[in-house]
C-alpha cells in the first residue's frame, strides 16, 4: 500500500545518508579526527568544463533540453548549473578531482531534501548510487538491485519499486568509476546504459570516469554530454579550507578546541596565499584535504619548500604502508 512504500522510502533516503555523508582519507597516517570527515558540510561547489550549449525551455519543473554547440566551443560552468541543464552527464577528471565525492554529495542532498535554487526540483527525486568497481567480475545490476547496494540491512524495496521510480522521472542513476572497470569491461557498461536510457529515458543519469578511460563523446549517441572537472581556484580552495575546518568543528565540543580550528583555518589560508608551492598541491580536492589535515596534525607547521612538502605528504603514506 502507498502508506508502506512511502515508509520505505524515507527508510531507503536515511540508509543513503548514513552510508554516503563521510568522507575519509585512506591510507593516511593521521589521527583519526582528521581522517574522517562530514561530506555535506566540507563539498565545495566545483567547475567543469564542457561544449557550449544551446538550450530550449521546457515545462514548470523540468530541466532544461540542452544539446553541445556544434562549433564545439568550450565553457567553464559550475557544476550545479550543469547538472541543473542536462539530464544526462560524462563527469570525466583526473584523480582526486572530486568525481566520486560530488555523486555522494548528490545522492546525500537529493536524499535530504537539502537543494536550493537551480536544483530545488531535484528534492523529489531518489537517487540510486553504483560503484562499478564491485562489478568487475560480476554482471551488472539490475533496477531491482539498485535499492540494496546502499545497505545490507535494509529490508527489500517493494516490488517494482526501484523501476517506478526511474520510469515515472523521480529516479537519479549515480554511476560512478568507469575507469575501475577492466578495459574488456567498458563496452557492457556502454550496452547497459544503452538498455537504462531506452527503457526508462526520464530518468537522470550520471557516470564518473577518470579521462583517460575512453575518448571524448564516448556516450554522445546515448544522450550523454561530457564536462570536465577543472582545478580548483585560489578562491574555491579557500572555500574549500573553510567547509574542511567547518566539518571538523563539528566533531569538536571544547571551547578551546574550537579556538584552534579557528586559528588553523585563518593559518592555512594565509599560507596558501602566500606560498606558490602550497597553493600548487591544493588544486584538487582531495590534495587540499590531505594538506588541511596535514596543517592540522603538525599544528601548522608543514614546509613551503616545494620538495619538503612533498616529502612530508609522501612520508605519511610510507608510514601508514609500513
């Protein structure tokens, strides 16, 4: 009965959330305070870059239809516009870019409810989150199978939930890790995609890939527009020092403690300024993480010599391997 389904599916929302809202730092020999850390408040609004578009108005609550100028003249846009115009996306970046946090980060606030502006429409959505690299010896998934792969405890969807969702427009397929995949293996996820997109074409989708892992338009004929996920900006890393230090101040309940975040954030920030050599290892999101959480274990004190930098950063993964 709709009483039933509606409880699964504020079920399904939380196990999404629980699952999804952190972000950690493996592999790194630090304390586990400044390993972990709260995913929705620490994203950071990134850019990409794609084909300038032409857009056609839709109806009240729809997005956008948007098809890539074909002069192929190129754009830079923030990630939330993008998502906000076309239904259907390539996220394509080099490592650490923040590919597989903005599909978390998309699956977390579609599960909460928590979008504002261009894509508020997106609260009324369910988001299904697939990590391709748990099928590299095994088939695809399933529609049926979507709403499992968040949790193992969670009771089993309603019959035919899953396929309601995405076939009635409410459903966002989160595909992330192309790349992750065996090369033999990418031509089944193109022929799975083909099947999802003709069966069910008013769903969203979106699939992550490093850039290397097939060629510019290697979904165009499925729908599919490709952006690329830029560097980060003097100014998006100095956001990004902020949410990094507002997600551990959540962690933190001693006046005292809270004080030294305080003074690690304004720090950081000044050093990034100030220094070519941090700044260059800031770039990307998950570099920047590993310098915040860097300054924060060495109590400010990490070298502005380009190699020492290294060295130091080097020397926690060589720690943590020992």
């Amino acid at each position: 009965n709709d009483a039933a389904i509606d409880e699964f599916e504020e079920k399904y929302r939380r196990a999404v959330i629980r699952r999804l809202d952190e972000l950690q730092l493996f592999g790194v020999d630090l304390a586990s305070t400044s390993k972990r850390y709260k995913l929705s408040t620490a994203y950071v609004s990134l850019l990409v870059e794609r084909k300038t578009l032409q857009c056609e108005e839709t109806m009240h609550n729809e997005p956008r239809e948007c098809k890539g100028d074909e002069e192929d003249a190129r754009e830079s846009v923030n990630v939330e516009e993008a998502l906000a115009q076309s239904s259907r996306l390539f996220i394509r970046g080099a490592p650490g870019s923040g590919k597989t946090t903005l599909l978390q980060w998309l699956a977390v606030m579609t599960s909460a409810r928590n979008f504002k502006g261009d894509l508020k429409e997106l609260n009324n959505y369910v988001p299904f989150f697939i990590r391709l690299r748990e099928y590299a010896e095994k088939d695809l998934p399933s529609p049926d199978d979507f709403a499992n792969l968040i949790s193992e405890t969670l009771e089993s969807a309603p019959h035919s939930w899953v396929r309601s969702q995405i076939d009635s427009g409410r459903g966002i397929v989160l595909v992330d890790g192309l790349d992750e995949l065996p090369a033999n293996r990418k031509d089944n996820v193109r022929k799975w995609l083909k099947d999802l997109t003709d069966v069910y074409p008013n769903a969203r989708y979106i699939l992550s890939s490093r850039p290397y892992a097939t060629n510019e338009g290697w979904l165009e004929s499925e729908g599919f527009l490709d952006a690329e996920l830029q560097e980060m900006n003097l100014a998006g890393i100095i956001s990004f020092i902020t949410h990094w230090h507002d997600a551990a101040r959540e962690d933190v309940k001693q006046p005292e403690k809270i004080k030294e975040l305080n003074e690690l954030e304004e720090a950081l920030t000044q050093k990034i300024q100030k220094s070519t050599s941090i700044y260059r290892l800031t770039t990307s999101p998950l570099l920047c993480a590993v310098i915040c959480a860097l300054h924060r274990d060495r109590m400010q004190n990490i070298p502005e010599d380009r190699i020492e930098l290294y060295e130091a950063c080097i020397d926690m993964f060589l720690r943590r391997d020992q």
